[in-house]
C-alpha cells in the first residue's frame, strides 16, 4: 500500500490491527506497522489491547503494557479501562484485581459505570469482600457509591433465595447505613429483601424502621413494598409490627391492597386468632378491596383448624356466590383443614367431588364450584392421606397410592412418610416395610422422620435389635438422627429398663454435635427415677440447667413425682417452689406449647393429659394436690396443712376446684391424732363445695368425735351418712354393713 503511494492514517491502522489482534495474528499486525513506518501511539496500542483480550490473549494483553512502557508510550486511563472493561466481560476476575491496582497506582480511575460493573461482576461470583472494598476505592477516586453502587451490593446479599451468612449480612448492613449516611435509598425490591433479612437475623426492630428511613430519605413506598414487609414481619411472628406498619400505612395515605390484607389475615389464622383475621376480612370489604381465592383459602383453612365448620361452610358459599372460584389450593385447604378438625369422613366427600362424583352422599357442606373440573395434585392427596393415618385408618390411606398413580399423579416423600407413620403406629411393620420399599424403588431417600416413625414402633415392639440397625442404616445413609429420633430412643431405651444404655446415647448425642432439648431430659431423668436412681435425676437436672436448658412444667413434674415416692418430700417442695417462681407459660395457650414433644402416652403416665383445662391459669393445682397427699401419709400433717392453706391463700392457683382426695387424706390424719376442729373444718368445706367424702372419712370423724365425748356432732354427722345412702338408693346389705360399723365404732 505505502509503494503505492497510499498511506493509512492512525484510526484506519488501529482498526486494522485491532482486527488482526482478534484473530490472534498480533505479531503480524506489529509487523505491518512497522512496515508501513507508522509510529504506534497510545491509541493503537490500546485498539490492539483490546483485540488481544477479544481474542481471549491475556498474557499477551497484558505483555503489551510493558511493550508501550518500553517504547516510552505510556498506558492512560482510556488503556486500563479498555483493558479491565475487557478482562471483566470475559470473567477474568483475578486479572481485574491486578489491573485495578496497576491503575490506581499510576493516577489512572475506572469510571463510575465501571466500578459499578466491577461490584455486580464481584458480587455475582460470591466475592462480596472485594466488592465491599471496591467502595473504598470508589470514595479514593471521587466517584463514591451511588444509588446503583449500593443497590448492586445490598441486593445481590439479600436477595440470593437462600439467607446470607452473617459475615455477608453485616458488610450489607454497613453498607445500608453508609447509603443512608451518602442521602440514597434502596429500591422497592431490594428494601422488601433487606427487611426480611433483618427479620431473619431477629432484627425485628431494624426491618420495622426500614420504610420509615425510607421515607425521611424521600422515598415514598407503595402497597407492594409495605406488602412485602408486613409479610416478613408476620413470618417472624412479629404481628403486632406488623400491625403498627399496617396502620402507618394507612395513615401515610397508601391503599393497603389484597396482597396485603390476604399477609394479615392468613398470618392472624396460622396462630390461631380467628375472630380478629375475619374483622380483617371484613374490613377489607368494607374498604372495597375484593378478596381473591387466596384470601377466602387462608381464612377457610383456618376456620376448618380451630373446628368451626359452620362458619367455613358458610364462607365457602359466600366466596362461590361472588364469583370466586375455589382452586386446588382451596380444595386441598378444605381436606386439610377438615382432617385436623377429625371430620375425616366429610374430607373424604371433598375429595370424592374432585374426582367428579357429584352424587355423593353425606352432609351438603362445601357444595358449589366446579370441583368436579379441579384435579387433585400431590398436596391434596398428601393432606388426605396424613389424614387418614392420623384416623387410623391407613388402609384406605394406602388405597389412594394407587388412585394417584392412575391419576397421573407421583406420590411424594411426604405422602410416604405419612403411610410408614400410619402403619408403625397400628402395629403394621410389615406394611410400612412394603412402603419404604417401594419409595426407595421410586428414588427416594429415606428421611429422619421416616426413620423416626420406624424406630418409634421397633421401641414399643421391644425390637431393640433391628433399633440399632436402623441407626446403623441411617448412618450409613447420611442421615444423622435429630434431637427428636434421639429422644424417641432415649425413652424407649428408659421403658425398657436400659437406662444406662440411654444415658450413654445422651453422651453421644450430644458428641454428635446435636444439643438435647428439654424433652430429651425430661425422658431422661424419667428414666433414672422410674429404676429408682433418683439421685442421678437430680444430677441430670443440675447438668441440664448448667448447659443453658431450663426445666419445663413437665420436667417438674416427673421430678416432685419421682421425688415423692422416694421420701424426698423437701427436695418436692422445692420444685413446687420453683415451678411457681420460673418463666414457664401461666396460661393454657403457653401450656399446650410446653407439652409439645412429649408423647401422649408419656403425658398420661404423669397425669398431664387429664390436667390440661378449657380456660384459665396453667394446672398447679394437681402438683399442689399430689405432695399434700404424700406428705400426709408419711406423717408430715404440719407441713401438709401448710401447703394446703398456701393453696388456697393463692388465687391465681385455687380456682374453686376441691380434690376430694387431699381432703380425705388431711382429715383421716387429723382425725387419728385427735385434731377434730380442724378435721370438722376441712370437712366443712369440701361439703359446701359439693363433694362427698369416702365413707373412710365419715367413720373417721365419727370414732374421733366419739372418743372425744362429743355424742351430739356424731350423731348429727351419722345421720348425715344414712341420709346419704338413702338419697343414693344403696343396697339394704350395704346399709346394714355401715350400720354395723356404726355400732362397732360407738362400742369402741
């Protein structure tokens, strides 16, 4: 070209041997510079650069850096940029952080968009050090975070599906108050995300002040993000923030919309306050929002668990009637709800008008809407079955794996494990054996709660043998037992009589890195009083409280129990004492959660199922009862009586209720050491409350009365006695044996 007479200029050539660079013929492209006598200036150097990192030549891009120092040409800033721009879209990010360095060093800056790319490059591979540090840089450069900058950064921690580590969150949250700090705000999908991490983390206080800040940077939130917030808040548990920011809402003029409303109403029905979820309902009407089939779902579903058909009957209705049709979801709500409220057979007539039965009979309630036209998925036949196993009635349970399979419709890990739970609880190994088989064959691995169900059965079968085999399995399957399979073995090893054996898996359980719960204890030292090492319990109990695992109303009760029928009626009194000082629930909403884990069977044994009230304060009353009892028989009269006039001194323990048997105890023992002012006393009173003494006591006073010369009082308390046999229609042989006895007690 140059003999021509032709020459390119500096654009033309560096075009030129950019593309020769991209196919890799870089020496050639020198080759014909320095043919042509043109001299390379910064420009072409750095077109070249960038076809080389095109071409994906590192080494070579890199190389030329030195090749333009050599030559007294030095890299600007267009150079590095060019450079790092390049090396970053082709993921080389080990390189930007050299060529960072290298840059800045010389005076040379990455623009703002850059660094930018550079954080969202950083974050996207999990190096959210780097990016952090990258904001440092940023402030050296002049060009600090902006609003893109932090919402890179903050939005990339927090909104991954998976919660972050609490190293990551805390470089968001010094990021969050350094944007607060600089005047920017997060956007509305990445401040929803911030809270729920916060909420995550237990920083309640921090995710309810997120929009406020918001706001006081003026951003104005719509429904959507309050929504959001609200509905992390209530995930926590934390209602009434979430309630606080609902009125706020409100109050800053945002139209809460059905997302929100559904938040609240489904979060007031998941713990329990359904009165209070349907005034929501309510109030939304009100407000013209319209309920979608999300909302009338929650609200149904929790109608169903708290056992009010009526009502869920009547919203169903209500919800066909405006034109909301019942999904899936609603379908599967209703035969869940139904199952957990023992109404299985109309759950059974839900689930029959699914499969397009229509004719079926029973009770019209959930009548309406095309069901028929609803197929069953996975979840609904999930919820039928864990029904009808928890009814007992597996067999029908396992009749509906084949109704799936012909619908279409594979059976789930849940759905197998509820069938290997209904058959271990009736007694069936061989059947639940036959489903674990079969869910293995379909590729799923057995889980802890599958094993749990199994070891729970081999326990009570005293098939302690194939037990250790399951744990060897589970081990060989890399399922490690949890806090709940250990337990169930630890009781079952106690009932057994193998108390050594289950402490020593209380040791390994907890060398295994899995902490013992309260339950776990509780069995524990159940187990060591029921073989009569009483003081062993008490030892566990000083080991558990040290590790930081308080004593539960049920704990407590094994131990005054265990206590009692070893003669440590002191060690008893104490407990009683401190079941009435420690922070254990006092009313029956706390109760019901403090017996969570332990079995019904467990509960029974202790006299704790009977003792569970409709209304009122938490059953002190029954411990109260149990050591008067067994004070008074081991003689202790004074210290029984004692505990008895506490008893009644305390109104937050004595609600009225009159145990007939302390009463009979306590006077039977007055009575034999001649305390009759006090034993006529005590009788006195549980007479005004209703109750009839044994005829044990009747007698008892009636020998004491008369040994005491006071013939007038047993005379008037005998004819009490008959006119207690007449009015209870006694046989005549009764009445003559208890006349007798009369006469043997006045000759004495």
């Amino acid at each position: 070209m140059s003999r021509s007479g032709l020459f390119m200029d500096s654009v033309t050539m560096g075009y030129f041997a950019c593309s020769l660079c991209k196919e890799g013929r870089w020496v050639e492209a020198l080759n014909i510079i320095e043919k042509e006598d043109f001299t390379p200036d910064t420009d072409l150097y750095t077109k070249m650069i960038q076809g080389l990192v095109e071409a994906s030549l590192f080494e070579e891009a890199m190389g030329f850096l030195d090749r333009m120092r050599s030559v007294s040409c030095l890299p600007n800033v267009g150079t590095y940029r060019t450079l790092l721009s390049g090396f970053l879209r082709k993921g080389q990010l080990g390189w930007c952080k050299r060529i960072i360095k290298m840059m800045m060093m010389e005076g040379c800056h990455p623009s703002s968009s850059l660094f930018n790319s550079l954080v969202h490059a950083y974050c996207s591979s999990g190096d959210y050090s780097y990016a952090y540090k990258l904001f440092k840089k940023m402030s050296s450069c002049a060009c600090g975070p902006g609003y893109i900058t932090y919402n890179i950064f903050i939005g990339s921690i927090c909104s991954s599906g998976d919660s972050p580590s609490s190293e990551k969150f805390e470089m968001a949250e010094k990021a969050y108050k350094e944007m607060l700090d600089a005047g920017f705000v997060l956007n509305k999908v990445n401040a929803g995300n911030y809270a729920q991490c916060l909420c995550v983390f237990g920083k309640f206080r921090a995710a309810f002040s997120v929009i406020k800040e918001m706001m006081n940077k003026g951003f104005v939130p719509d429904a959507g993000t309050y929504g959001r917030v609200i509905e992390f808040l209530c995930q926590a548990h934390k209602v009434e923030e979430a309630l606080l920011l609902f009125e706020e809402m409100k109050e800053n003029g945002v139209t809460p919309d059905v997302y929100t409303y559904t938040i609240l109403i489904d979060s007031f029905c998941k713990v329990g306050l359904i009165q209070q979820a349907r005034d929501w309902f309510d109030g939304m009407m009100r407000d013209g929002c319209t309920p979608n089939v999300v909302t009338y779902t929650a609200l149904l579903h929790g109608y169903l668990k708290s056992m009010r058909l009526v009502e869920a009957n009547e919203l169903f209705q209500a919800m066909v009637s405006a034109g909301c049709e019942p999904n899936v979801v609603t379908y599967t709500a209703l035969i869940d709800g139904l199952c957990k409220a023992g109404e299985i057979d109309k759950a059974c007539q839900v689930y029959t008008r699914m499969r397009g039965n229509g004719g079926v009979k029973g009770d019209d309630v959930f009548v309406g809407g095309d069901a028929h036209k609803i197929k069953p998925n996975v979840f609904t036949y999930g919820a039928l079955v864990d029904g009808l196993c928890k009814a007992n009635k597996v067999a029908e349970a396992h009749e509906l794996l084949d109704a799936m399979s012909l619908s279409g419709c594979e059976p789930n890990h849940e759905v197998y494990d509820a069938l290997i739970d209904g058959f271990c609880k009736i007694g069936k190994l061989d059947k639940a054996q036959e489903v674990f088989t079969k869910m293995a064959a379909r590729g799923y691995t057995p889980n802890v709660y599958t094993y749990s169900s199994l070891i729970d059965r081999l326990f009570k079968d005293g098939r302690l043998d194939l037990v250790l085999k399951v744990l060897s399995s589970m081990l060989e399957e890399s399922c490690p037992p949890n806090v709940v399979t250990y337990t169930e073995m630890i009781d079952g090893l106690c009932k057994l009589g193998k108390v050594e054996e289950a402490h020593r898996l209380l040791l390994m359980m907890e060398e295994k890195g899995c902490d013992p719960n309260v339950v776990t204890y509780t069995a524990m030292i159940n187990g060591f009083g029921k073989a009569g090492l009483v003081k062993r319990s008490l030892e566990l109990l000083t080991q558990m409280t040290a590790k930081g695992c308080a004593p539960n109303f049920v704990t407590y009760r094994v131990l005054i129990s265990h206590c009692c029928a070893s003669g440590l009626l002191d060690e008893a009194r104490g407990f009683l004492e401190e079941m009435k000082q420690t922070h254990w629930p006092r009313y029956v909403s706390g109760y019901k959660k403090v017996i969570q884990g332990f079995s019904r069977e467990f509960l029974s044994l202790h006299g704790l199922m009977e003792e569970m009230p409709a209304s009122g304060p938490v059953p002190l009353l029954p411990a109260y009862c149990f050591l008067i009892d067994r004070l008074t028989k081991a003689g202790r009269l004074e210290a029984a009586l004692e505990l008895h006039r506490e008893l009644l001194s305390s109104s937050s323990i004595y609600t009225g209720y009159t145990n007939k048997d302390v009463y009979c105890s306590l006077i039977e023992a007055l009575c034999m050491t001649f305390k009759l002012e006090e034993a006529l006393r005590l009788y006195a009173e549980v007479t005004r409350s209703g109750a009839v003494p044994e005829f044990s006591v009747f007698f008892g006073i009636i020998k004491g009365l008369f040994m005491a010369n006071k013939w007038d009082e047993a005379l008037q308390i005998s004819y009490s006695l008959c006119y207690m046999v007449r009015c209870n229609s006694l046989s005549l042989s009764l009445s003559f044996s208890l006349s007798t006895s009369n006469v043997s007690l006045i000759k004495s």
